[in-house]
C-alpha cells in the first residue's frame, strides 16, 4: 500500500524560543518537526490525545476536563 500524498500545509506562527524548543524536543525524540506534527494532527483526529488546560492560557473550547 502506497503512502498518502502530502500535499496540503498548515502554518501556524509561534516565537522563535517556542520553536528552537520544538525542534530540540523533535530532535530529542530522533526525528523531525513534520512528523511530530503528522502524528500529533493524527492523534486528536484519532482521539488518542488528550489537551489538559495550562495554568497561563484560555482555550478551554480545546480540553476535555474531568475524564
């Protein structure tokens, strides 16, 4: 079975210290920024993410609570 073509994008702007940090941590985890982000789009789709709500930010719309 041949892969999925990729062949749409998605840019989000975020700091330059937000992504040197996502980057390392892609590194950390012995592979690159796309992929981190393929898998984590695949993992809310899929429901196998779960976004807890962070002291400083206000999306609650985002976070299930209580499970």
């Amino acid at each position: 079975m041949r892969p999925k073509s990729k062949s749409s994008y998605i840019t989000v702007r975020v700091a330059d210290d937000v992504r040197a940090k996502f980057h390392d941590k892609a590194e950390d985890l012995g592979t690159n920024p796309s992929e981190v982000m393929r898998e984590l789009i695949d993992a809310l789709i899929e429901d196998r993410v779960t976004l807890q709500p962070a002291v400083t930010r206000k999306l609650e719309k985002l976070y299930v609570i209580g499970s």
